[in-house]
C-alpha cells in the first residue's frame, strides 16, 4: 500500500547520480525526537490495526482497519461506515479518491461507491475469483480499476469484474499495481516484477537480478527510477539494471510501502524497522521508532494530507501522524544533558552549543553529543547566554562569567569584576566595548545592573546611574549605534556618555518588565515583555497585547526572519509574525506553532535562539532545543475549510436518508421547505483541520432572521427556534487563530411554510374584509351618487347604439343599389349570360351582406370574402379592364381580427368607380396587401387610376353623392365604434405621384388594433 504523488521529470542525466546517491549509508536519527501524535481507541478509532488511507475534497480522513469497516476523521472525532450502512464486507482492504472526488471502498467481497446520502455497491463473488486478500488498486480511466489481489488480477469495469493471470503462474500472489509515468502497468508480486499488457500478465523486462524475490511495494521518483521494496532494503531500477539499498540487515524484516511527499521527501515504511526517509538526493535515510517518537515499529500504509501531514497506518498502535517536517526535537532522550535550554549558538566549525540548566553546555557535531560542566571550568553549571568572537567564546551563567578558547574553559568571573552575577547577555558594541547585562533585587542576590568593559576599563551601571532598573535582561545596539537595555522596569537608553530610561506619556499595562528586543527592516524596535508585545515607532510606544492576531502574553525571545518575518516566542509557543501584513494592514497576522503542531517545547526561553548557516532557526524551550526549517513549512498558505455537517429539526437529530428528499453531498436535503411546527433547528458545521482542530473558531448569520454575523466562537453548532415563516440562508465561515486566514463561506438555504392565517393572501383578504366593512356605508353613498350619472351614460350609449344601427342600415342600401345598377346596366345591353352570372355572384354576396350586417362586428376573413366577391362582380362588370392583386402574409391569422361589415368595400368602391374607371393610358391594378405588425394587422387598399384631383373633375353630381354617402357614411362608423366597442382603427389616405408629379394613384392605409 502506497501512495504515489507525481512530480516533474528531471534530465537523464542524473539517473547515474541517484543510483549512487541512494547508495548513501544509513544514519540513525541520533539525538533527534520527532513530532508524532497518535491515534488509537482510546481517541475513538475503532481498531489499533490501520490498513489504508485517503483523504476527500472536505479534508475528512477515510481509515480502513481490522473487521470494522472504514473510519472518518474529521479532526475532532472519528465517525464510521459499516456493514449497517451499505458496506459489502467489514475487512476493507484499500480506499481510493478517483479523478473525480469519489470515494471507493475496495475488499474482497466487491467494490463500494460512498456518499453521504448512499453507498453504492458492486458485488464480486469472491468463491468464482477464490480471493482472500486485496494489496493494491489502480485507477486507468473514469470508473476503471485494476486490483491486486493474493490469487491474481482483479479487474473492474463498467460495473462488472474479471480476473487476469499469469498462465504459466497462475498462483502468483500481487502485492500492488501501479501505472508509471511513461504508462506501463506494473505488477509486484511474490515472485519478482511483471507488466500488465494488452489484457496479459508478463515478465517485467525492466531491471534484473530479483526475478524471484518477492516485491512488496513500489514508487517512481520524478526522473523515472523505480524503487521495489523487498526484504531489509529496496531496489533501484532502470530500464536496464537496478541496484539494491540496503537500509537495516536483519532479512526477516521488509520495507512495504513507500511515499514521496510532496516537498520531495522520501518515506519508506517497513514492518519491524519503523520509518526511515531521506529529504533529498544529498542527504541519508534517516530512521524514526519507537525509540524516538513512533508509536509502533510495524507500518502497513504512508499518506500525505491536503495539508502536507504524513500519516501512519501501524500494525497495533493505531494511527500516527508526523505533522511537522519543518521540526526536528532534541531533548535528553538524544543527549542533552537536561530539559531547559536557556541559549544556543553555532560555532565555526558546525558545531552547536546549548546552554543547560543545570547542565553546563551539551555539543552536538550532527552526529554525536558530549558535554562540558564546573569540572572542565565553567564557573556555574546553569549556562545563560553566549557570545561568540570566533577564538574567544563568552559565556554567561548564573555565577559569573566563562571564556572558551583553543586552551580550553576558564573562569574569569574575578577579571571582570562579575563573581556572584548573574549574566543574562553579552554584547560587544561597535566600539569595542564589551557589555554585560545582570540581574539582582530578589533573585541571584542583590547585585545587578550592567557591566561595561572597554580597552581594559571596567565600569559597573546600577539604578542610582540612570538604569531603570538593577534587572537587566537583554541588550540591543540599534543601526544608529543607539544601545538599550530591557528591564524590569522598562527601557534605559546609552547615548554614549551616560545612562537614561526611555519614557512615554501613556504607557500602558504592557510597558514594564522589558525581556527581549529586536529592531526590523523599518527601524522599528519590537521589545517582548511581561504584559504582550510592545512596538516602538516614530517615537510612539504602542501595545500590542489585546491584539487578536497574536496569542502570547509574556513573550520571552524575538528574532527576525528577513525583512518580513518577526519570531515571537512566549509562554504560549512560538509565533511567526508577518511583518508585512502588519505594515500593509496595521493589523497582527500569525502562525503560532505549540505542542499539537510540531513545536515540542511550547515555552520559550529568554532570548534562547539562532540561525545556523543553512539558514534554520534554535529555538531553546523548557523541553529541548527544536530546530526549525523554513523551506520545509508550508502551514500558512491554506485558509481552512468549512463544512455545514447536520440540520435537526425540533432538537432531535433527524435521519434525512430516510427522509426520501433528495440530498446534497453533505446529506443535507436541497429545497428544503419545513411546516410552522419545523420551525425550530439546529445546524451543526466543523471546520476541517486534522492537524489543530482546537485553533478554528467559527461565525454565522442566518440571513432572513439576522442583519450580522455573530462574533467568532469555539462552538460548533447553533440554535434557532420559533423562526416566522420565510426564505433563509445559513452561512457559516471559520478562522484558523493561529494564521488569521478565514474560509469561504458555507451555506444552506431552507424555507419555512406559513399557515394559512400567516399567508399573504389570508392577511390581505383580512385587512381588505375590516376596510370593506370600515367604508361599507361610504361606499355605498358613493355607489348611489354614481349610479344616477351610470343611469345618464347607458342612455347616451343606447343613443349611439341606435345611432350605429342607423348607419349600418344606410351601409346596405347603399351597396345593393350601386350592386342593382350594375345588373340594370347588363340587362338594358342585352348581356345575359353576363346578367345572369353577375345575379348569381350577387345573391352569394347578398346572402353575406344580409348576415354580416345583423353582426356588429365580423372577422377579418369573412370581411375578405365578401369582398372578393364584390371585386369580381365589379371586374365582370368593367369587362376585367383591370387586374386584381392580393397579398396576405402567411403569419396573420384573420380569425383574430374583428371589425365592423363592409369597412373595406367602399374604399374598394372608390378605387374601382373613381380612380381605374378613368383610365385609358394603360392597363388597372387593384392590390389589397395586409401585413402583421406589432399590435394588429396594415391593410393597404392601392390602385394605380387617375388619382383624387382629376377624378373629382371627371365627377358628375351622382357620383360625388355616391362618394359623399359611401365614405361619409363609412367614417361615422368608424367614430361610433371606437366610443361603443373600445375599437381602434386608423385610416390614412395618401396620393401616389411619379417623379414628374403626375398622378399615380391612391392609397387607403387602414391600421387594426388587436384589441379591436
């Protein structure tokens, strides 16, 4: 079991390089303690027996362990999935997070698909297959696994199973399947390294020498090698070779699983020999145990986190997590020589010097420790502080004053004039003069001050010379050569002649007893004190104790980091401080860093730190030094995450998988919609954060309900009860104290359904109800008064209705009589087929008129068939000496349109009589078009006659009385019908003239309103 995380290539040319560098010899982890925090069943794991491991999108940690399904971790406390629950088998075997965040369960009885709301089951019978065990799973495509099992090939696809195997070694047991970057499939097995191809099971061609050697785990490095763990080391493989490395020489024990972190560190997990990794390609392995801070020397499974945590899945301890690369511990159990380390100090050569309490000074070559105490010269076996001129090494204990040089330890407390003082820090200036800082009243006797020594001049600085104060605890030279001293009554200033404490009008609780100081990239000085971290600035002292980014009170030592780190260490851990965002935001951002997070000692000791030349941080504390490395930490990049995990209705916790709602992936139902008696709820959340759960605080607001989020706070769940009806939105966020960083809002909207008393529509209807009766009698004085003037208007309207039906009494004399002219005019010329099919054509169109004219309205299509069979009596009549166009657009439907009966004949009438009947340069045409536009229907009634002005010269008197009564009669009705029927009809006549201006014509353009 393994976990493989892909990194760039690296050119070929290093291939040679690491066959040599991984040659390395193997060093135990001496004098080193590492941070591992265990999980077992006292913690709620279900079994001591961790098999595999994965992590989903929400950071939630999936276990498998002995018989009892798969455990969830959401860094507060462990939730499990079972049989009851969907699992095909309590003996999980392998997890697995697919391309697309889905979660799978892998055992010998078949696969699962997990959900919040389901689990998906893919049943594998295990009797046809005669598996027991399953080592290793490989994702090919979307939903397509290849498995190992200890009785071949498992393969899963589309639902179903099949198996692979050798035919010539059918019994081969496979121990993992993995697909290398160039896309090979490669099986480890019992009996050496084979390659899937092609739906076959091969030899592997891939290096040599191990053919029957069992292989128990696999990984590729970025370059492409191939490391195969085998029994007391591995195998470095090339296409053409491999090379064994040897990492502990007892042959009963194996290296079984491998992970490459994603910072490039190399783990390698073995079942009796721990854990052993190496950093990168310069550097050897190096072996974690039980000896030094594993819980079990029996490792199935490695796994990296979201979060860069590497977890150990052990044989019987249950789970262990290293958290922190970026620390390494040391403490008596590697060979200090106590627990309390006051001061720390890399000399020339490499070496690192601790100074103990009650320990004289511990030396540590990376290798090996010695140490040094009163019996090789010290002048106290408590060490306070070092200062180290390169030949010469002054040291400071709580008696006195030590030198080391190339002639050993000497006392010269008596020379300096320092016997019986305490010595908390040396400086030298940068004129030269050596500076001691003492401490006395109350402790370490009543001698005190600072001790200035200078070309062979000694002179001693008590209060009564200007110090604030006989405890001194620290010194500082600024840029500008300025030098203060912290102490317990704040800061005193040397200008170079004398002594003056450092006063500012205001100072508040946390200007007091000054412990460290350090200066930044700003010139700003930032001085750690008893009451909180204090900032001096353009004069100004500002206290920064009640500042919620920061977390320690008594803060003990402070060292910058370039330009942009400040480290603050107090009794509450260590803390990295941004300088940056502080300058930017004039707010304090930080990461702070304690037991539960890598750093081991937790309480600094005063001023007790120094970079080595690689660029690492010391830190000494009350358990040990830790030793910090900065490209290894990567804790401050991510904001944590936020997850809404429960909603309860009524105060009890409602099982919403069998709601039969449909649920989101938190198993929340979507659109939820609750009854008046629902509206009381609970909703729990969690912010995941496996590492330091403790350190998320969370705000909310129920929108719908509240105006503002609620102040940040450690509880996890809230309560909402008696909410009115409405739409609401729950939004939850958390903020990781420790960095600052705040998530992305989670939320979950609901609605709560009113009564009917609380409907709109009741209240409304209510309100309507007491107003009606409030103006019932208002109402009904009204009504009397109006309804004498409605009485007035229905009479006027049934004066216009008489008036309408008068009109359309005219209309129809009108057109039988220009109708029976025509036939006059046939019968006297003796026509009579001619007569005779125009009678016919006319008591067609009669019968029409007759009925239409009993409608106040008619429809557009029965208005065109009256007039078509108008135009065709008036074209038998003028023998067709014109030409009859028509043009409708398909879309228009005729039957939607209403207007009054022979609106459109007289305009026709008119066309034909008046304008065509006169013509006798060339041929008539009529044209009737109606065009959809928005809002109703154009007609256009066109011809191409003599026009209007000629025509009324050509006029008798019987025809301009046949015009007056048609058109007049026909623009009266349309007045009537616009005040009757609320009907709107526009009529436009327009005179067409060629470009000479001679007349062409005339067009009648008639807009129906739908509404008509």
């Amino acid at each position: 079991m393994y976990r493989w995380i892909k990194v760039p290539c690296i050119p070929r040319a290093k291939l040679m390089l690491w066959l040599v560098v991984f040659s390395l010899p193997i060093t135990e982890a001496m004098g080193q303690r590492y941070f591992v925090r265990n999980y077992s069943a006292k913690d709620g794991l279900s079994q001591s027996e961790v098999g595999d491991m994965v992590q989903d999108r929400t950071g939630r940690l999936y276990i498998t362990t002995a018989a009892s399904g798969v455990d969830i971790f959401d860094g507060v406390s462990f939730d499990r999935v079972t049989v009851d629950d969907g699992l095909v088998s309590p003996y999980i075997g392998l997890t697995h997070r697919d391309r697309n965040d889905d979660i799978w369960f892998v055992s010998t009885k078949g696969l699962n698909l997990y959900g919040k709301d389901t689990i998906i089951s893919f049943q594998l019978d295990r009797e046809e297959f005669d598996i027991e065990s399953v080592f290793g799973i490989e994702e090919l495509a979307e939903r397509q696994f290849l498995i190992a099992t200890d009785n071949g090939l498992v393969s899963f696809e589309e639902g179903a199973f099949s198996i692979f195997r050798n035919p010539d070694r059918p019994d081969l047991r496979f121990f993992d399947v993995f697909r290398t970057q160039e896309g090979r499939v490669l099986l480890i097995s019992d009996k050496g390294l084979f390659e899937f191809q092609n739906g076959e099971i091969k030899p592997s061609e891939l290096g040599g020498g191990f053919a029957e050697e069992s292989l128990l785990a696999i990984c590729e490095l970025p370059e492409g090698l191939i490391l195969l763990g085998t029994k007391n080391g591995y195998y470095i493989v090339d296409k053409e070779k491999s090379q064994f490395v040897e990492l502990f020489t007892d042959e009963a024990y194996s290296v079984i699983c491998f992970l490459l972190s994603s910072k490039g560190t190399l783990y390698a997990g073995t079942n009796g020999q721990g854990l052993f990794f190496r950093s990168n390609e310069d550097s050897p392995f190096m072996g974690i145990n039980e000896s030094n801070g594993l819980s079990d020397d029996y490792i199935w499974s490695l796994y990296e986190d979201m979060d860069a945590n590497i977890w150990i899945g052990t044989s019987g301890a249950g789970l262990d997590l290293l958290s922190a690369e970026h620390f390494q511990i040391f403490n008596p159990d590697g060979g200090l020589k106590n627990d309390i380390v006051y001061d720390i100090i890399e000399r020339d050569n490499g070496e690192m010097w601790f100074g103990i309490i009650q320990g004289g000074i511990s030396v540590f070559d990376g290798e090996d420790y010695w140490s040094y105490g009163v019996a090789d010269g010290l002048s106290h076996l408590s060490v306070r502080c070092f200062h180290d001129e390169g030949d010469t090494l002054w040291i400071g204990t709580e008696n006195g004053l030590t030198i080391f040089t190339d002639k050993g330890f000497e006392d010269v407390s008596e020379r300096y004039n320092l016997g019986d003082y305490a010595l908390f820090d040396i400086h030298r200036d940068r004129n030269g003069a050596l500076w001691f800082a003492c401490k006395g009243e109350r402790y370490y006797g009543e001698n005190g001050g600072v001790v200035r020594y200078s070309n062979g001049h000694l002179q001693h600085f008590k209060k009564e010379d200007g110090l604030s104060s006989n405890n001194v605890y620290s010194i500082l030279e600024k840029s500008d050569g300025e030098i203060l001293f912290g102490t317990t009554s704040g800061l005193t200033r040397w200008d170079g002649n004398s002594l003056s404490p450092v006063v500012f009008p205001g100072l508040s609780s946390c200007h007091g007893t000054s412990l460290t100081m350090r200066e930044d990239y700003k010139g700003n000085l930032w001085v750690g004190t008893v009451g909180g971290l204090s900032l001096i600035r353009d004069d100004e002292f500002i206290c920064l104790d009640s500042n919620p980014g920061l977390v320690g009170r008594t803060i003990y030592l402070l060292e910058n980091q370039g330009d942009s780190i400040l480290w603050v260490g107090s009794s509450s851990g260590l803390e990295k401080l941004d300088l940056t965002f502080y300058y930017e935001q004039d707010s304090i951002r930080t990461n702070l860093y304690n037991d539960f997070n890598g750093f081991y000692g937790t309480e600094c000791n005063q001023n007790a730190v120094t970079q080595d030349k690689e660029g690492n941080f010391w830190f000494g504390t009350i358990n040990g030094a830790v030793k910090y490395f900065p490209e290894k930490d990567n804790s401050s990049s991510k904001p944590p995450r936020i997850e809404i995990i429960r909603l309860n209705v009524k105060g009890k916790r409602t099982d919403w998988n069998s709601s039969g709602l449909d649920l989101d992936d938190a198993g929340l139902p979507r659109d939820l919609e609750l009854t008046r008696k629902e509206n009381s709820l609970q909703l729990e959340f969690i912010g995941v954060d496996l590492l330091e759960p403790d350190a998320l605080t969370y705000s909310f607001i129920l929108v719908g309900a509240e105006d503002e989020w609620s102040d940040y706070q450690e509880q996890r769940s809230v309560f909402y009860s008696n909410l009115a009806p409405g739409d609401y939105a729950f939004m939850v966020r958390s903020k990781d104290q420790n960095t600052g960083l705040e998530s992305e809002p989670s939320v979950y909207e609901f609605s709560i359904i009113p009564t009917y008393y609380q409907t709109l529509w009741f209240k409304v209807s209510l309100i309507s109800l007491i107003s009606l009766g409030f103006f019932a009698f208002f109402f009904w004085r009204v009504r009397s008064i109006r309804q004498h003037e409605a009485e007035q208007r229905d009479f006027q309207h049934q004066l216009a209705e008489l008036e309408m039906t008068a009109l359309r009494s005219q209309m129809n004399p009108h057109f039988l009589f220009n109708s029976l002219n025509s036939v006059n005019n046939f019968i006297i010329k003796n026509k009579k087929e001619e007569a005779s099919e125009y009678l016919t054509k006319f008591s067609r169109l009669v019968r029409m008129v007759l009925q239409n004219s009993q409608e106040k309205l008619v429809s557009l299509e029965n208005e065109l068939t009256a007039l078509r069979l108008y135009i065709q009596m008036e074209s038998l009549r003028f023998k067709n000496d014109f030409h009859y166009v028509e043009k409708i657009d398909e879309s228009i439907d005729l039957s939607r349109y209403f207007i009054p009966p022979l609106l459109l004949q007289p305009y026709v009438e008119n066309a034909i009589w008046h304008g065509l009947l006169h013509l006798a340069d060339r041929q008539g045409k009529l044209t009737l078009e109606l065009h959809q536009i928005e809002g109703g229907v154009k007609v256009i009634i066109k011809d191409n006659g003599v026009g209007r002005e000629k025509s009324q010269l050509m006029k008798s008197k019987t025809a301009m009385k046949k015009k007056s009564m048609g058109m007049k009669i026909n623009a009266d009705r349309m007045g009537l019908s616009k005040d009757l029927y609320d009907f709107n009809i526009d009529i436009k006549l327009t005179d067409l003239k060629a470009s000479d201006g001679l007349a062409e014509g005339t067009m009648v353009t008639i807009i129906i309103s739908e509404n008509g």
